[in-house]
C-alpha cells in the first residue's frame, strides 16, 4: 500500500513540476485598426485609360467593390495592378446589339490588398462608367 501512495505522490509531483515549466500565453500588440479606416473611391467615365493612384505613407490599399457598366456597343474591362507588377484583378462587362451582360457590380469579401508603398494602377480598355472603392487600413 505504501508503494501505491509513494507512486501516486511522485506522479502528482511530476504533473506540478510540468504544468510550472508551461510559458503563459501573450497577446502580441501592433496596430491595430477598430473601424477606423478612411475610404477612397475612383469613379468616371472612360474610354480606355489608365489611372493611378498613389500610394498613402504607412497604409496598404484594400479595394473592396468594383462597379463596371459598358456603353451601348462596347465592352470595358478593368485590369487592377500595382507598381510592383503583380496583377491582382481583372474584370469586364460588354454590351452588344441588345444582349448586355449588365452593369458587373461586386462587393468583394476579403478584398484585393494593394501592399504598402505600391501605387494602385486601374488600366481601363473600352467605354463606360466604373467606379472603384475601397479602404486604407495599417500593414
């Protein structure tokens, strides 16, 4: 019997000595944005152009709805890039003798991440109205 609780006091020693070496748990701190976030938007007619627009000082571009619509007997398409080269959307909306694939009009749930310090460059090839939008937020 003592062996028994000689065994069983070890054992509840080993599990105190174990659970004592774990490291507690830290949040770790950065910036953090709480809904603040200012927005941009880009909105005109065109007929085939290219936009940029610049980066902002210590903040990525998150672009998070886009909005095409073709001019009768025209496409457009939007093709997003950024200075760095990296293509990261391409769009395009037509509207031919009555068969129209409709204004193209999407709210993008994680959206398309412009990294900090790129320039945003909106290539538009055709005619029509887009508008562009989203918001800064911190890297």
């Amino acid at each position: 019997m003592w062996k028994n609780t000689l065994a069983l006091g070890f054992l509840c020693l080993s599990a105190s000595i174990l659970v004592q070496t774990v490291a507690p748990a830290f949040a770790r701190t950065g910036k953090t944005s709480f809904g603040t976030n200012p927005a941009f938007s880009k909105s005109q007619y065109t007929s085939g152009s290219v936009e940029t627009l610049t980066a902002v000082v210590g903040q990525e571009r998150v672009i998070t709805d886009i909005y095409l619509s073709a001019q009768p007997n025209y496409d457009l398409e939007a093709i997003i890039t950024t200075s760095g080269g990296a293509e990261i959307g391409r769009f395009k909306t037509w509207n031919y003798n009555g068969h129209s694939s409709g204004p193209y009009n999407v709210s993008l749930e994680s959206g398309l991440r412009v990294p900090e310090g790129e320039d945003l460059i909106l290539t538009f090839n055709g005619n029509g109205a887009y508008t562009v939008s989203g918001y800064l937020s911190h890297p």
